[in-house]
C-alpha cells in the first residue's frame, strides 16, 4: 500500500488548520489543506493520530531503533536536518467532545507521552501541526500499514519501559498539554462547580442560566494558564457538558436545594462524628458501624 492512500484513510479531519509557515495558519478544506506543508493531525472532537516531533539529525532513526512491537506508522522527515515527526494510528479513535469519557483521554494523553519519551521527543511540542507526509518538501515513508490499538501501545510500552508512571497524570506537563488539558479543565471546573450548586439557592431557570454562565467563565479561566490554550469551541463544549449532567443528573440539583443543603449538612456532621471516635473504636468494630455516603443521603430524603 502507498503511503499516499494510507494517509488519506487514516486522515480524518475535514477543514484542518494548515499552513505553509507557522504565520499563515487558517482553516481550509481538507483537499486543499493537504497541498500544505503543515496540517492539523486531529479534528476537535476525535484523536487518532498521535504524533512526536524529534528535532534530531538522527530523527529517522531514533522513531525506529528498539520500537519492536509499537513502529510508527509513518515518517515525514525534513531533509535539510534530518528532524521528524513520528505519527502512530489508532484504529479506533478517542472522543474528544463534551459527551466523551475522560479515561479514554487521559490514557491516550499518557500514551502519547510514552510515545514521545521511547524516541527522546521534543517535550515542548504541542501537537497542532504536524509534517504533512503528502508534501513534497518532506522525505516521507510507510513504515507499517496495520493500525494500533490504545491497550495495545499502552503494552507496548509497558514493557519497553517508556510508559510514564501513575503519578505522571499529577505532573504539570501531563495537565497542561496536549489531550491533559482536557482533563484538566474538565476536573478543576467540576469540582468547583459543585461547590457552586451548594450556594445556589433555588433551582430555577435563572439560577440555572447563573450557573452555565460561571461554569463557562471558570473553564476559560484554567484553559488561559495553559501555556498552549486549548480552542476556545472546545473549552465551551467542556463547560456545556459539565452543566448539563449537574442540571439533568446529579441529585445535588434535581433533589433541590433544601434537600442538598439537609445531605450535605448530615454527612459533614456524620463525618466530624466518625473523626472524633476513630482512635477509640477497633478496626473491625469501625467497619461495622460506618454508613455509606449513599445510605445517609437515603436516610435524610425519607425524613
């Protein structure tokens, strides 16, 4: 199979960003966009390509020596220094939209990292352009045709030991780039956002619209301390999906703001309860007695 028809199958967006100098970047479509010599690898709500840019004369070599078992699917190299950017297709692309689980993400964030740290990649790169491999000014090559899966590199690497460990997730790098921002804007902005139904005191559509309104504004307040903020439609479908799970899900809000106050007001007591025994009280003892979240949510709405 040609790299040409390969690439065209694996591409999926269809009015990339694109440019022949960093300075004219603009959205195009997809036909002319790919006569560019730098493309966007992903669309904004899926991720298939991940990407590593190693700025080395030696970069060919680096993206292929001891990758057995997770070779890049392709290579575009510049021939006036020999840097390259290295890009491995999933089969099955991670969503990125506001409906999308955040574990899929993270662990394609992780991967990406690992992919990065086996061919020592530029830790600065973003990921919003890539080498187009169907542009003359690169010397581009096939190197494998079958596709991979998440759990699959995620093994790969594993055992190659380029993986970054569980606590990579809490590192800064990991929260600021690439698909960690996501998580990031998503998690930071949840939490406080709880915080902010407990102030609320009414469930009504004005306080609803109160609360779409400070849940956008606080998930564009994270995403401006990226150094590489994330687009400014992704950051709001970010916000619109944290806002329509509390207002359609969470009982926080669909049980009113009485009943939450009267929840929230029995587990702190409970907890301060429980605090105060905990060094008295055997182990087993302790187990026996203590009560779920859930149970003393049930106890307060049967009042």
């Amino acid at each position: 199979m040609a790299l040409s028809d390969a690439f065209l199958r694996w591409y999926l967006p269809m009015r990339p960003r694109c440019c022949d100098r960093y300075d004219e970047q603009r959205r195009r479509p997809r036909e002319d966009a790919l006569k560019r010599r730098l493309i966007e690898p992903n669309p904004a709500t899926l991720c298939n390509l991940l990407v590593a840019d190693i700025d080395d004369e030696d970069g060919r070599q680096m993206a292929l020596w001891d990758h057995q078992g997770f070779l890049p699917n392709f290579l575009a190299e510049n021939p006036a220094n020999g840097h390259v950017h290295a890009g491995w297709v999933l089969t099955s692309p991670v969503p990125t939209t506001e409906y999308s689980r955040r574990k899929p993400i993270a662990l394609a964030n992780a991967v990406t990292e690992g992919l990065r740290r086996s061919c020592d990649g530029d830790a600065a790169y973003t990921g919003h352009l890539m080498k187009n491999p169907l542009h003359p000014a690169w010397n581009s090559e096939l190197v494998r045709e079958e596709t991979y899966g998440l759990e699959e590199l995620r093994e790969a690497l594993e055992a190659s030991g380029d993986m970054p460990p569980k606590s990579w997730k809490r590192t800064k790098r990991a929260r600021t780039t690439g698909l960690g921002r996501n998580c990031t804007v998503f998690g930071s902005a949840r939490v406080e956002a709880y915080r902010e139904v407990r102030r609320i005191p009414d469930r009504t559509p004005q306080s609803s619209d109160m609360l779409r309104e400070y849940i956008r504004r606080l998930c564009h307040e994270i995403n401006a301390g990226f150094p590489d903020p994330l687009p400014v439609r992704e950051v709001n479908q970010i916000a619109k999906s944290i806002h329509k799970w509390i207002t359609t899900q969470s009982r926080m809000w669909c049980d009113g703001a009485a009943v939450n106050a009267a929840v929230f007001s029995t587990i702190q007591s409970y907890r301060g309860k429980k605090g105060g025994k905990i060094g008295g009280v055997k182990s087993g003892t302790a187990r026996r007695n203590n009560k779920s979240i859930e149970q003393l949510k049930d106890e307060v709405l049967a009042l």
